[in-house]
C-alpha cells in the first residue's frame, strides 16, 4: 500500500513500528528517524526479515529544513510523530512544505510552560486545508481511543451524550518504589499540573490531585483515581453537542503520590532552569536522567491496564448509560512486542491512525481530532490489532 516516516524512536514508537511490521500489506516501507540513530538501528536490525523495508536515519525534528529534507528523500504517505510534544510544530510545518499527511499522539507543548492546549495546533486548520492534506491530532490512547471510544457511543448508543467520565487505570507493578510508565518529564508535569474539567459550558480548576475517588476495575480490582486535567477534555467539550459534563481520572499508587510529593516538595519537579556547578539545568530533565528508563520497565511490570468511558445521556427519549473500556495485559504485551502496556495501548493506536490516513478513510484536508472521524473502522481495528474492547450497560458510576 504504502509509506510511512516515524519520527522517534522511544517506548511508544517502539510498539507502533512492531505493529507496521505485522500490518505490512499497510506498511511496505517505513523509515524510522529519530535523534539518536543506534536507536533505529537497533530496532531496524530486530524487526528486519519481514515483508516491511525498513531503513533509518538520524534527525533533529525541532530542525524544519531537516524534517523537509528527510521527507523529499523518503516520499513517504504519512509522518507518525511520536517524538515528543515539543516537535508537533515544527512536524506539522514539514508537512505543509511537502505536502505529507501528519499524524500524532499528544499535543503540542512548550517547553518552558506546562500547558497542554490544542490552539497551536488547530490554528494550523487552513493552511492544511489549503494544502489538501489531513493533520489527525491525538492518535493514541488517551487522547485517542477515548475520542473513538465517544464519537462511537453517539453514532450507536445515543441521541445526546450528557456525561463522560474517561478512567485510566494502571493496575500494573513494576517492582520501583518510583517510575513513570512512559516519557518522565511529560509524565510529570501532567499530574502535577492543576486539575480541570469541564461542566455546563466553563473550566472548574482544581488544586493537582485535589479529587479522589475509588473504583472498582474489571481485571484489576478497587483503585484509587485522581481527577486530573486531560487533553482529550478540550477537544471533545467542543465535538460531542450537548455535553453537561466531562472528567478525566487516573488510578495512582499510594508510593507513587508519596514519591511525587516529596520530589515536588524538594523542587526536582520544577522546569525553570537553575544554575548548578555553572551550568544550566532544568530540576525535571535531571531528575528524567536519574529515573529508570520507563522502556526498561517491561520485563519487570506484571498486571492490567483498564481504560475506557462512562456515558450517560438519552436515546429515544430514555436516560441510557454505557461504558466501554480495554483490559490490556503487561506481560502479554511484552511477549508480544517487548514493551509494558502503557506504550502498548498507545503505540497500537498510533499505526491505526496512520494506517487509515494512508487507506484513505479518515482523510480530509485540514486538522483533526480523532473523534471527527467515522469511528467504526478504528473500532474495527482495535479488535484485530490487540486492543479489543468490551461493553457493559450498567457499569458503576462515579460520583
Ligand atoms: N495519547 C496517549 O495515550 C499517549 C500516551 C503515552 C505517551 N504519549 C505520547 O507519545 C509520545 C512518545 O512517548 P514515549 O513514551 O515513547 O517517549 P520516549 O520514550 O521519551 O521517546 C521519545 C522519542 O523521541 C525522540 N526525540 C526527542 N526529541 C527529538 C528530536 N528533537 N528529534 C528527533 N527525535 C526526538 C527521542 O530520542 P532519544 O532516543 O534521542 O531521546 C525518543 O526516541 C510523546 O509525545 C507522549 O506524550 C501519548
């Protein structure tokens, strides 16, 4: 069918780039680029043998004219960025000076400010209109399926979405008293961000991890979920009509509250730089350095991730709720791909996304978040791609 340039080569690029390799009637060729290139090798020289050409490269995707570069020599299809926020831009700007489809999975950060907004990226929507080619924004899980997950309760299940609650549990031990689950710098400063949500038309911010609940996972048991603010909230506020309400919550261990607390309290949490031994160091991009590699974490993490998104709204006139939601399996994911399940239920997600922009099916100039597509072949998907979802019509509500 086609090709398509990945940009990073991290725990989530990791899983994506397996996946190609297993979709390869999808993926003929790929090339993977990223700012270390043994990285690539290394992963090139694994996964080599298969029906998928793989060749790799090394690129500053912050660089536009490199990104350009590398673009008109590979022709590819598709760029999957999975690099890291701070790239969306100068991606997304390669995109539009080679006319290239672009898909990613977080939104765009500074990096001097811990934000996460979708206006840098949506105030690209003419230009790639103009241009003729489709920006998918949030290609992963959370955003991502959570996105699918809703424009599929409204095309099937409702006349009017009223409520939603995103849960994101990670039932999962690694065995480290304290580790992030994928990037730590991005990991960070989510969670210690304010949290927000989104009722009756205004933002209600919280102090971090202000709002605590505890629910009861399928595949993982009781677990204790902070409210938190989430990407995916921005976008869907504004794509789901009639909308009174949504949240996002996610289940935290009381080692890693603890940990989290006293490295904030001692200011490694910090991203304004400081003067140390007469250079300059940001105390978050340090602390990254001293914590484990959260690739490294697979071998050891045993356990399940369960997420997915209470509904509650009218069909035919009737009150109606609905919740579905993924159970992913660590070790099975690392049989499979050698990574743990966070990277694995976003890697997974990302080739789909980039697979239906190279088919065609979710193609449309201009930007996009997930949930402004037709959801069924996502949700397809997901089933035959390791991500199978599951349904209930009476689940427990959060209060
Ligand atoms: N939507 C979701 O559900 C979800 C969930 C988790 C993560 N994510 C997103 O997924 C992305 C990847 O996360 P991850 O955990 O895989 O992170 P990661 O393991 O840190 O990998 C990031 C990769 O990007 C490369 N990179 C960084 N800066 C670069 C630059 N200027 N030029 C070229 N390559 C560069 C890194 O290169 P080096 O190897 O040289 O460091 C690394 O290979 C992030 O944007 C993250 O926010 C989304």
């Amino acid at each position: 069918m086609g090709k398509a340039l990945i940009v990073g080569c991290g725990g989530v690029a990791g899983v994506a780039i397996h996946k190609c390799c297993q979709n390869s009637e999808v993926f003929e060729e790929i090339c993977i680029a990223s700012r270390t290139k043994s990285k690539c090798d290394a992963l090139k020289a694994q996964l080599e043998g298969g029906k998928t050409k793989i060749t790799t490269a090394q690129v500053d995707a912050d660089n536009v004219e490199e990104m350009v570069a590398l673009i008109e020599a590979f022709k590819p299809d598709v760029v999957l960025n999975l690099a890291l926020p701070y790239q969306d831009l100068s991606i997304m700007d390669a995109c539009l000076a080679t006319g290239t489809h672009y898909v990613d999975t977080a939104n765009y950060e500074p990096t001097d400010t811990a934000k996460f907004e979708y206006k840098w990226q949506w105030a690209y929507r003419e230009r790639f209109e103009k241009a003729g080619i489709t920006a998918l924004l949030g290609s992963g899980f959370d955003p991502g399926v959570t996105g699918v997950f809703a424009a599929y309760a409204l095309k099937h299940h409702f006349d009017e979405i009223h409520y939603i609650d995103i849960l994101d549990c990670n039932g999962g031990d690694h065995g480290y008293p304290f580790a992030t689950n994928f990037n730590p710098e991005i990991n960070i400063r989510e969670v210690t961000s304010k949290g927000r949500y989104w009722e009756e038309g205004r933002w209600v911010e919280t102090e971090p991890m202000a709002i605590k609940r505890e629910y009861d996972f399928e595949g993982v048991g009781k677990k204790d979920m902070y409210l938190l603010y989430h990407e995916e909230l921005e976008s869907l506020a504004l794509n789901v009509p009639g909308l009174k309400r949504i949240r996002f919550f996610m289940t935290f261990g009381q080692s890693y509250i603890t940990h989290l607390k006293c490295l904030e309290n001692v200011g490694m949490t910090s991203i304004e730089p400081i003067e140390f031994e007469g250079k300059q160091i940001i105390p978050l991009q340090f602390l990254k350095a001293v914590l484990p590699d959260p690739a490294s974490l697979g071998p050891r993490t045993k356990g399940k991730t369960n997420i997915g998104c209470i509904f509650q709204g009218l069909k035919d006139g009737k009150p109606k709720t609905y919740y579905i939601y993924n159970i992913c399996d660590h070790q099975e994911c690392y049989k499979e791909v050698g990574s743990q399940a966070i990277s694995y239920t976003t890697g997974v997600p990302a080739m789909i996304g980039a697979m239906l922009v190279m088919q065609g099916l979710w193609q449309k100039p201009g930007v996009y978040n997930v949930e402004e597509f037709d959801p069924d072949p996502f949700m397809d998907a997901l089933n035959k791609w390791g991500l199978p979802w599951q349904e209930s019509f009476s689940p427990e509500l959060v209060d």
